[in-house]
C-alpha cells in the first residue's frame, strides 16, 4: 500500500447571510495580502532583473513574518482567521519564486471585479470534517462555523486524512476542493502498452478505440452571443449583470461537461493496461497567435484561432495529468512524424496522410485511421524508451510487435 493525495469537489449548500458574508470577507483579506506584498516586492524584482540588486528573500517563512506586523497594524484584519489569510502568501512566494528565476512574468494583482473569490485552509488550519450520512458532510470554518458540504455519489474517500481545503467561489455559489490523503495498492505492471494520440475534440488508442468531446457546439454559440450582447450594454447597469449571469451560467455548463468527460475517458483508457504512452506535446506553442506583428502581420489567423480554441476544449493537459495519476506508469514520446510514418513498414512521409481521417502508406499501400496509425507509433516510441532502444521515430516495426496486436484494418 502506498499514500496518495485526492482531491473531492464538493458543493457548499445555501448557508446563512453572516457566514457567507465572513466567507467573501476571508476571501478579500486574501486579495488585499496578495495586492500589498506585490506591491511591497515590485521594486526589488525590477531592481533584480536590471542587475542593481541582489535577489531579495520571498521565501513563505519571510513573507510570514511581514504578515505578522501587517496583521498586527490593521484592525479589521485581526477579525479574519490568521493562517487563511497568511496562506495566500504560500502562492504569491511560488509565483514570486518563478519570476525571480526568469520561468515566469511577475505575478498580476488581484481585482475585486475579475478575481475569483476564494481562501485555502491548510493542514495548519483548526478545519474539521463530520459526516453527516452518505450524501452529506460538514465543514468547519475557522470564525466561519459549520457548512454543509455535499456531492453526488458521496465522498468516495470519506476514510482518507483530509489535509487541505480550498474554497472557490464560481459566480453562483461556493465550492470546496478537499484533499485527502488515501492509501491505495501500488498499481502492478502487467506488461501492456498502450499509445494515446491527443488530437482535436477526440482521443484514439493503439487498440482502435475513439473518444469524441461532447458537442459543445449549441453551448458556445450560445456563449458567444452573451459575450456580444454584455459588450453592447452599458457597464454597471441592471440587464448587463443579468446577462453576465446568464454567461456564467452557460459557460460553467461547458466547463462541467469538458471536465466529466476528461474524468471518465482517462478512466476507461487506463483501466485497460498498466502502461500508458502519450506525445509530449507543447500546448503553449501549439496555441500560440499567427497574429504577427505590424511589420510582418501573420496569415490565415482566423483559421489559426478557431484552431487553437479547438485544441484548447480537448484540454489536452488535463487528459495527461488524469491519466499521470490514474494508470501505472506514464511515457512521453516525442510526437514528431508520428501521423506521417506508417506502423507497418515504417516509411515516413508527408503525401502518406493527403487528409485529416485517412493514412494511405504511399510505399507499402497500408490504409487505416489517420490517428489510430499516429497511435500505434506512439505506442511503438513507447516501448522503444522501455527497452533502451532510444527516442527517436523508429524507420522499421519492431519485431517483438505481432500483427495480431496491432490493428491494421485496410
């Protein structure tokens, strides 16, 4: 047995005005520490980074100490739970760490208007949990008191160590994101591989299997036409918050569905094997802007952008971090030429694929699904790294892979 951290989304149920009310007023403490110790750390990061100063201390333990004093001087602040409110500095030190380090932009301040309410409680933090019975749980919260947590299906991990809690709110009511710590069997390795090609709006296996996104075609011009409806009306006024309501109604639907089939697929594909090999893709770089500049202005940037939404909604992060955690062991290939090389005699070239579906191998004649070819070389890049064989597109199948595994339907 082996300890692992789980996260449950659960949703807070209506609660009193005054407890919610100190909910948002935690969740603006948060944002006024994070506003005032960016400020306070901007010189010194532009001094750092132009070379005048030396790196100044932003390590959790320090901001801490400066939280103390600050806490100290404001009296409003002292009717907010401490350690919450102090954890905030937990994120800024991580994001000020990274922008020191160059991997990073300095951390953006945190408006009322744009920003997410919301507060951790960490294992530091007097938080309990009772259950109640199977669908209901309570939470308790610091200056807060107890709230009523609850999710459909039960918590499936009602046994586990809760560590931490962070509590969001989306527009239209709280959520809590508990992390237990669980113990689980270690997941066996029962010799199976299975290659995982990421394409737009659906997944394809070495096997021959296919999982398509959900149509979400219905929501998002729905969506949009919000979006073009709030950008007319005046701001501040009644029907636009009315209307900001309804998108954020309309578009936590499209979130919800994107997430529950992230959930589901990568629980199917890896309940069938132990080994599971994905291309490392770039999804920054793949979705960066053709825009260009004024002096070089980029071309089919429409095109582009439709595109790069596309690869967005496939949340193909997301697909690899489900699967990192649910399968026994993750490999990462590199994706060049995997959906131009045909799987069986292992010629790579550009005419093999003429359109998005279909793979026609112009040298052996091979025909299959453009993306279950693109999936059984992945599979094959796969195993390659398993067996010391290098990274590198492999030019001939290898021998330990029978035609009976692979299938080659013409």
């Amino acid at each position: 047995m082996i300890k692992e951290m789980r996260t449950v989304e659960f949703v807070v149920l209506p609660t009193s005005k005054a407890k919610a009310g100190k909910m948002f007023q935690i969740a603006g403490g948060c944002r006024y520490v994070w506003n005032h110790f960016r400020e306070k750390n901007l010189a010194d990061y532009q001094a750092f980074r132009n070379g005048k100063a030396q790196r100044r201390q932003t390590s959790f333990f320090s901001l801490g100490v400066e939280f103390t004093k600050l806490r100290r001087e404001t009296d409003w602040m002292q009717e907010l739970p401490c350690a919450p409110v102090r954890y905030s500095l937990k994120y800024l030190s991580d994001a000020l760490g990274q922008a020191m380090a160059g991997k990073k932009g300095f951390p953006k301040p945190r408006s009322r208007a744009k920003t997410a309410p919301g507060f951790t409680l960490p294992d530091t933090c007097n938080f309990r949990i009772r259950k109640v019975n199977g669908k209901y749980s309570l939470l308790h919260i610091p200056l807060v008191g107890w709230v009523t947590l609850t999710r459909k299906g039960g918590n499936p991990h009602e046994a586990g160590d809760p560590k931490q809690v962070v509590l969001r709110h989306d527009g239209h009511r709280w959520r809590a994101f508990v992390s237990y710590e669980i113990e689980v069997e270690e997941k066996m390795d029962d010799g199976e591989v299975l290659g995982v090609d990421m394409n737009v709006r659906q997944i394809a296996t070495s096997d021959g299997d296919f999982y398509h996104l959900p149509d979400l075609e219905k929501k998002e011009k729905r969506r949009k036409w919000y979006q073009r409806k709030m950008a007319r009306q005046v701001k501040g006024s009644n029907r636009r918050g009315d209307t900001k309501k309804k998108l954020r109604k309309v578009s936590r639907k499209i979130t919800s569905i994107r997430k529950n089939w992230v959930h589901q697929t990568t629980k199917e594909i890896s309940g069938k094997c132990g080994t599971m090999v994905v291309e490392d893709l770039k999804v920054k770089n793949m979705t960066a802007s053709a825009k260009g500049t004024v002096e070089n202005p980029g071309r089919n940037v429409r095109q582009k952008s439709g595109l790069n939404r596309a690869v967005l909604d496939t949340a193909f992060g997301e697909v690899r971090r489900n699967l990192e955690y649910k399968c026994g062991r993750l490999i990462k290939v590199n994706p060049a030429y995997t959906s131009q090389t045909c799987s069986r005699c292992g010629h790579a070239e550009k005419e093999n694929r003429k359109t998005q579906a279909r793979f026609q191998c112009v040298s052996c004649g091979f025909a299959s699904n453009a993306d279950t070819n693109a999936a059984i070389n992945i599979r094959r890049l796969g195993m390659a790294q398993l067996h010391g064989e290098g990274t590198g597109i492999s030019t001939v199948p290898m021998n330990r892979e029978t035609d009976a595994r692979l299938p080659h339907g013409s």
